[in-house]
C-alpha cells in the first residue's frame, strides 16, 4: 500500500483483464460455477484462524441485533411509515424466532467459525470472456469471521431468486429450485470436504435466516 502526503492510504490490486461480471445467473450451469469459486475461496481459507480477523462491519449479519434495531425504528417511528409497513412487521415478527438460528448454533459450537465474505453476490465475481469460467473473487471489503451459512444464504438470496433485488411486484418472485440446486451442487464441490457434516445439511436455513435478515435491512 502506499500512503499519500495527506494521510491517505492506497492499495494496488493486479488488473484481471478479459473478464466480466453479471447482476443475474444466465443458467444453472453458470450459477453452479459461481457456487464453486465462493466454496474454493472458503475452501483456501478452511485452516485460517476466523477469530484473528476484526468486523469490519460490526453486527453485519447478526441477525438478532438487525431484529432489535427494526423493533427500535418501529418504536421511533421517525419518518411516520410504521402504519403503511404493518404488514411487513408483522411477517418479521411472526418470524422472531428464526434471527438467533444462525448465531444461536455458532454459540453453541454446533457451526464453526469460519473466514467468510459475507457479500457473495454473482456480481462479485469475475467470468473469463472466453471460457465462461470464473476468475477469482472480488470485493473483499466485507471479508470477516462468520458461519459458511451466510455466504450460501446469500448467495442463494440473490441467485435464486426470480426477480431482481428491487423488484416491488411481489407476484413475480420466487426461488427457482434449479439455481438452488445448482449452486449448492458446486459450492459443496469447491469446499472439497472441508465443510462438517452439521453444515451441510444447515445450508439451507443460511438461505431463510439471511433472506429475513435483508428484508429486516
């Protein structure tokens, strides 16, 4: 890293030429690529020390704290948009139980703590022009100790999905099993057997738990 005359600190990355990056999966066949190359980077990273690493962004996926926050806006009210959000809230905390899923099980020792990148959306990634294949990962700002569930979880929330981030006419959403299926198909590949055996069947609650957590967001 260099730093300037006024304090400023600048890191130098290598360019990666003849690549790029997608905001939606074309095909399962794509989206499993994607599954692979986040499971290789929690693969390279299996034997590093999580706990060594700092949260660059405190509470970032913890979704209990997230709940509190919501219960805290609600009572707050500041922008008056409590009475129009009243459905949105009630689902929420219908669905109170399912914030502490993740957390409650890396407490208890049930998940380990892992190295994850915690924003493992497919355009995070980058795709050779040529090949189709993927690069490397990128976007690393958000690289903390977590559980290998929010990296599938969201992956899964935004891959799967049948509609964009963004999009208001709910009609049009839904998980396309097929991009699930994909994804976990290489992600579980690229991890080759480092993953434990609890973390593999719990996988798809990283989806739930880390789609409730965005909604909540």
């Amino acid at each position: 890293y260099y730093t300037a005359p006024d304090g400023s600190c600048w890191r130098a990355y290598e360019y990666v030429g003849g690549v790029e990056s997608f905001q939606s999966a074309s095909s399962p066949e794509v989206f499993g690529e994607v599954g692979r190359a986040f499971g290789h980077f929690q693969m390279q990273l299996a034997d590093y020390d999580a706990s060594c690493l700092c949260e660059t962004i405190p509470n970032f996926h913890n979704t209990p704290s997230r709940y509190a926050d919501l219960e805290e806006a609600i009572a707050r009210n500041a922008a008056g948009r409590a009475g129009a959000a009243a459905k949105e809230i009630e689902f929420v905390r219908a669905h109170r139980e399912v914030c502490s899923y993740i957390t409650d099980r890396i407490k208890s020792g049930l998940l380990p703590l892992r190295v994850t990148h915690n924003d493992t959306k497919l355009n995070n990634i980058l795709i050779d022009k040529a090949t189709g294949k993927p690069i490397c990962v990128i976007d690393l700002d958000t690289v903390m100790p977590g559980s290998v569930l929010f990296d599938f979880g969201d992956a899964i929330r935004f891959g799967a999905s049948s509609a964009a981030e963004d999009e208001t006419k709910l009609s049009l959403v839904s998980m396309r099993e097929d991009m699930f299926e994909a994804f976990a198909a290489g992600f579980i590949s690229g991890l080759d057997g480092s993953l434990t055996d609890a973390e593999i069947l719990e996988l798809p609650m990283g989806a739930l738990v880390i789609t409730l957590e965005t909604g909540i967001r």
